[in-house]
C-alpha cells in the first residue's frame, strides 16, 4: 500500500483528490494539508511514501515547502499536481526535488501512474512539460546555431544511452542521486570558501520582533539593495514566496516599505559588513 498525502489550499480541491485516491487500489490517503507549512508538520508525523503537492499556496508555497521535505525526508517523493506549467513553475519544482509534474486535467490514471512511477524512483511528467524540458535542453539545430554565452556556457548534456527518466531529470538539473537543492547550494558555498551564516547568526542572538530566519535572510538582502527576483534567485525560493516572506517581516516589524526595512535591518544588526 502505497502511503499518500494531498496537499491543497482548496478545500473542494483538496477534498476531490482524497475521495479519487481512496478509490484507487494500493493507494492510502494519511492525511491532507492547505499549505506548505501544514504539509511539513504532516510529512514529520505521518512518513508518507509520496505527497501530491501543488505550488500557489499561502504561507509557504509548494516549490519550498518540497524542497523542505526532501531535504528532511528524502524517502518521501513528491508529485506537483497544479494548474500551472510555465517554465518557472516546472523548473522551480523540479529543482526543488519533485519527481514528477501533472496539470489538474490529469485523470486518476495519470495521478495513479504517476504515483507508481516516482515509488520506483523513476520521473513523470505531463507530456507538455515533458516536451518543454526537452526543448530546453536540446542543442539548437546547425540553420538557428547561435554564439556561445562564453559566461554560462555549459558542457553539452550527457547523452549517453541507458539512463532512466529520473537519472535523466538528475542529469538535466544538476544533481546526483541523493542530492536535495539545500545540499548542493550548502556544498557549492563551502567548495568556495564561504560560510553562509544566517543574519541572526551574525549578530549572535534571536532576531528581533518575532522574525523567523528565513525573515531574517530575506530582509538583510533587502537592505543588500536586492530585487525580488534577485532574492529568490540567491535563497533557491520562488518570487511568490519572497513576497510572502516580506509581508510576514513588514508586519511584524511595522514597516511601511523597502526603505524603512533598510533602516531596521541595519539598526539592528541584520545587514552590514560580513
């Protein structure tokens, strides 16, 4: 039996997915969550084996909250089920750890193929980000070649024959087996010889007015003069989460806008020389 958790901010959304799952054979829903951050709590207490998880969700969203969930439990695997597939969304997913991407078309074949297909460590994909991922990936035909970007250019992919989808997935995004991004953007700072201490850390006590770490970093790069997307980018997050992150710090700390944030977070001791 194959343990699965829903994860869901709406609620007949949600509630549609349990009923359909709970009629496929050798699948057990344990539980079900509206946000990222309820979706963590229930992965700690109930071990799934894999959870369907959607993106756009309040508090924590899906692409953190499924990076946070390899990162703490790497038996669990997770399956994006929404109704976005632009390339930021499916990217995003994948590289947080996600094995596999549906759009909520998907009838209960694909979501039960899929669940399967990721329980044998494989990857599945909706055909359209399928056919996305490979036209991001394939080199450019001899009639539409292109100059190198001499400052981002990669070696061409590997394409060796006998990998699996998921090796392929790993391959395509950077990974090796076993990686979660956390790991490898943890690994990438200290190969070159940065620490990466958080702003509480630098100031050598608990951040002030309730703010969380993740607070924390999002404001000390606010006060670096950095854009949203530019945040997301450095904290491996979506910009939708960054938003998130500075309404919750706006609120907290009582600040009206990026200037004032500036000000709080040099007053007390979050951003500065490091």
């Amino acid at each position: 039996m194959i343990r699965v958790v829903v994860v869901d901010d709406q609620a007949v959304v949600r509630e549609g997915l349990v009923l359909l799952l709970g009629l496929l054979p050798g699948i057990e829903v344990v539980g079900s969550a509206g946000d990222g951050e309820a979706a963590l709590r229930l992965v700690g207490a109930e071990s799934p084996d894999v959870v369907l998880m959607d993106l756009r969700m309040p508090r924590m969203d899906g692409v953190e909250a499924t990076g946070r969930i390899r990162a703490a439990h790497p038996g669990t695997q997770v399956v994006v089920l929404t109704t976005y597939s632009d390339d930021e969304s499916v990217f995003a997913a994948l590289r947080a750890g996600a094995r596999g991407f549906l759009t909520k078309d998907a009838d209960a074949d694909d979501i039960a193929s899929a669940v399967a297909t990721v329980m044998r460590g494989d990857a599945q994909l909706d055909p359209t980000v399928q056919r996305r991922l490979l036209d991001t990936i394939s080199p450019p035909s001899p009639d539409h070649t292109s100059p190198p970007d001499r400052t981002t250019s990669q070696p061409p992919p590997d394409k060796k024959p006998g990998k699996t989808p998921g090796e392929a997935l790993d391959k395509t995004l950077g990974k090796t087996a076993g990686e979660t991004p956390y790991e490898t953007a943890d690994e990438s700072a200290h190969q070159a010889g940065r620490a990466k201490p958080g702003p509480a850390d630098r100031r050598g006590g608990e951040a002030p007015d309730g703010l969380t770490p993740r607070e924390s970093e999002v404001l000390a790069l606010i006060a670096e003069g950095l854009s949203n997307a530019e945040i997301a980018l450095r904290l491996y997050i979506t910009e939708a989460t960054v938003k998130t992150h500075i309404n919750n710090l706006f609120a907290k700390a009582r600040l009206r806008d990026r200037a004032q944030a500036v000000t709080y977070a040099y007053r007390h001791g979050l951003a500065g020389p490091h």
